[in-house]
C-alpha cells in the first residue's frame, strides 16, 4: 500500500476545495508596464502525473515587468518517495524528476492580405506562425520552448527485470493556456495543454525481486544509452496570483502600444469635451442670469412703485383727516423702518461672519492643542443644553398658547350655545317651556340618582372587602 506523505494531502486538498469562483469572461483591457512581482508569478500542476499518483508542482516566472513580455521560465519537480515495506513487492516505482523550461508565449493574430502583418509565404515561417486571418481563439495563449531534466527512478513492473538509474533529457515542448476560472480576490485558473518530448541520456542498473531472499539484486548495468523520450503529457491547472488574469498577458507589443495610445487620445478627447461643455454651460449660465437680475430688477421697480402708488391713493380715502405733512411723515417714517430693517439684516450677516471666523480659528487651535480641544467641546455642549432649554421654553409657551386658544373656542361654543338656547326659549310657548323646565328637571332627578346609586355601590363593595380581610385574619 502506498503511503501519502503531507505534501500529497495538502495538494490533493487544494485541488479539492470548494472554492467561491466565477466562470471568466474575456477581458481586453491592458495596463502598460505594471506587472508586480505576484502577477508575474504562476504555481501549476499536472493532473496526468496525479493519475498516475505522481505528486508535482511548478512555478512559473515572467522574465520582464511587462504585458507584451512573452518570455518565461518554470521549473518543475515531480516526486514520488520510496515507500517502506518488510517484504519484496512486485511492484516498485520512485520518481524524482527536477525540469528547468523556457518558454515563448504568443497569440493569434489576425492579418491582412497585405500590409504588416501580411500571411507568412515560406513553409518555415507557416510552420511558426501565429498569423491568421480570422482567429478562432483570441483568448488562448499558445507557447513553445525547451526544456532540461534531471531524473532518478527506480521502477519493476511484475515480476521481470526492473530498472534503477539516472536520466538526462532534453528537448522541445509545446501547448496552449486557456481561462478557466476567476476567484473574488482577484487571482485566477487556468487550463494547460500540451507535451514535451526530445532525447534521453540513460544509465541504470537493472535488478529483480527476490521475495526468498526478500531482497532486490542487482543483475546488469546499462552505461549510456540514447533515445528518443516523451517527457510528457500536460493537462494541467495553473494558478495565477494577483489581478491580472492571462487575458491581458503576453500580448503583442506593437498591439498594446496601439491601444495605449486609443485610451490616451480617448482620455484627452474626452477632456476637451467636457471642457467645451462646461465652457457652453458657463456662457448659457452667464447669459440666463444677466437675463433674470434684468427682469427681477424690473419686476421689482413695477411693484414698488405700483405699491407706493397705491399707497399714495387708497392713504386719503382711508384717512381723510391726514394732511399733506402727516402723510409725508408716515412716508418718511416707513423709509426710516426700511432702513433700519437692513441695517439689522447687515448686522445680522456681520455677526453670522464674525461667529464663523471665530469658530475656524477655535478648529484651528483645537487642532493644535488637545486641552483647548476638550474646553471648546465643554463650551459647545453647555451652550448646546443652554439652547436646547430654550427650545423647550419656546415648545412651551407655544402649547399654552395653543391651550389658551382651545379654551376661548370652547368657550364661544358654550356662549353660542346658551345664546342658541337663550334664542329657542325665546320662540317657544308657555306650554313648552314648562314642558321643556320639567324635563330638565327629570333628567338632573335621574343624574342625582345615578351618583347616589354608584356611591353605595362603592360603599358595599369597600365592606365587603375589609369583612373579608377581618374574615382571612381570624
């Protein structure tokens, strides 16, 4: 039975949480050299070596700080450790393989029948190429590159002859990177595709099992063999650190350039009409206001002089005692009260700035001095309970207003109606009046009875409770 160290476990947990993600969708916006340290970093793993319960990592590392950049390298190390036992098995397979890879990244691209980015004409160049008249996949990402390996195995298959051994490879390797996922925080998954293969250098030592002896003998050795070797086989998840994901990555220089230079022209363009509207509303503004104090000024001046003529007309007929001189006085004294009345509203202004400058300066040393702080709060808050008091002086003078103005209507509705009472005597007979005084009369007989009525109803009920308590106290 194999055993899963820790390193397996927490990987096999990564890649079994469930985590909050959300399918991604095509991001084309770009940013020019701003790739930090954590965007340019990538942690991968196969999920074919895991098949085959090979644990493996890789990282990833982007040469240069830039989105055009295409160039990579990644190491990666797949490790399988050898498992205790205390009897021979028939089955014996260790692995420890450490990679080096450079890879080139590139994207699909569209071209013209001429131009510059005509379709490349030499087989060599077809071969190579990412140019495409309409390309099917503008969010993939395709690389090729080279890679060096280190390996040390052991593996017996049955019950033949097992190899033991080191093993040198190189060669070329080759896939394409699609999105998968996008996490909230702004990292991301991708899906890898692809394979390695090229040339193996190898030597091992060959042995067997011997479940009598319960031991692994040696029986030959190999010394240098070449060969052809399929490294292997990605189909990997690739995980993304930071807020840029591999839409925006490994894009073409000339082509990021290009949009840099749209959003800048945009950003400006945008600038200038925002200017020449404000510019346009400012001048409509001017325009219309000029306009209104225009009118306002003179509807005033109309109504002004429409008011004073009025006065001048209606003052005599009203008074037809005031003279010429007394009504001159009146004029001049309704001046005078005008007067005063802005001269009260300058004063007011005055003090409303004077209490504001003197309130920034007190924010100003409060600032700057925590005790002062803490007195000018003290003052604040006493002159606050101060004003919340008059406050409530003013509440209360207004609600014994509002009582006394409910009292004197309740009043006029009694005087109305004695006097209606008064009125509807006045037009009855004799025998209406008698008959209306007797039953009066009757209805205060039963009103007095009613009350005696209810007092001995308390009187019994206060005896029978005080001989119940004396009755419980016994």
């Amino acid at each position: 039975m194999v055993k899963a160290t820790g390193c397996q476990w927490i990987l096999m947990l990564m890649l079994l949480m469930p985590l909050a993600t959300s399918a991604q969708v095509a991001d084309n916006s770009r940013r020019v050299d701003t790739l930090s340290l954590a965007e340019r970093i990538s942690v991968r793993t196969n999920l074919v070596d895991w098949g085959l319960l090979v644990p493996n990592v890789g990282v990833e590392f982007d040469i240069r700080n830039t989105n055009w950049n295409r160039w990579a390298v990644n190491a990666n190390i797949r490790y399988r450790p050898k498992t205790s036992s205390t009897y021979v098995r028939g089955i014996v397979f260790n692995l420890f393989e450490a990679t080096l890879e450079g890879r080139v990244y590139w994207r699909e691209r569209k071209c013209t029948p001429t131009g510059y980015l005509a379709p490349h004409r030499h087989w060599i160049d077809k071969l190579w190429s990412c140019r495409n008249m309409m390309p099917s996949h503008p969010n993939w990402v395709f690389y090729r590159g080279g890679y060096v390996t280190y390996s040390k195995y052991s593996m017996l298959w049955g019950g033949g002859e097992g190899r033991q051994g080191t093993a040198y490879m190189a060669g070329v390797t080759w896939g394409f990177v699609k999105p998968f996922l996008a996490f909230q925080n702004g990292n991301s998954v991708d899906m890898e595709f692809g394979f390695s293969a090229g040339i193996m250098y190898n030597k091992y030592d060959k042995f067997r099992a011997d479940r009598e002896n319960n031991c692994y003998p040696i029986t030959g050795h190999e010394d240098g063999k070449w060969g052809p070797m399929l490294r292997d086989i990605h189909v990997a998840l690739v995980y993304r650190f930071g807020n840029y994901p591999i839409q925006k990555k490994y894009r073409w220089r000339y082509d990021v350039d290009m949009d840099f230079r749209e959003k800048k022209d945009s950003i400006y363009n945008a600038w200038l009409s925002g200017r020449e509207q404000k510019y346009i509303q400012d001048s409509i503004y001017r325009v219309v206001s000029q306009e209104f104090k225009m009118l306002y000024d003179s509807c005033v001046d109309v109504r002004h002089r429409e008011q004073q003529r009025a006065i001048d007309e209606q003052a005599p007929a009203r008074v037809p005692n005031y003279t010429p001189k007394q009504l001159a006085k009146m004029r001049k004294d309704s001046i005078k009260q005008a007067r005063l009345d802005s001269i009260s509203a300058i004063k007011k202004a005055h003090r409303d700035s004077i209490n504001a400058i003197k309130k920034a300066r007190r924010d100003s040393l409060a600032a700057k001095d925590p005790k002062l702080a803490k007195k000018f709060a003290e003052e604040d808050a006493r002159e606050a309970k101060q004003q919340e008091l008059r406050d409530k002086i003013e509440r209360n003078k207004k609600k014994a207003k509002s009582k006394a103005k409910d009292a004197q209507a309740a009043i006029e509705r009694q005087r109305a109606k004695r006097e209606a009472e008064k009125k509807a005597e006045a037009s009855m007979t004799k025998e209406e009046k008698a008959a209306a005084r007797k039953a009066k009369a009757q209805a205060a007989q039963e009103k007095i009875a009613r009350m005696r009525a209810r007092r001995e109803a308390a009187k019994k009920a206060a005896e029978a409770a005080k001989n119940a308590e004396e009755g419980g106290a016994e």
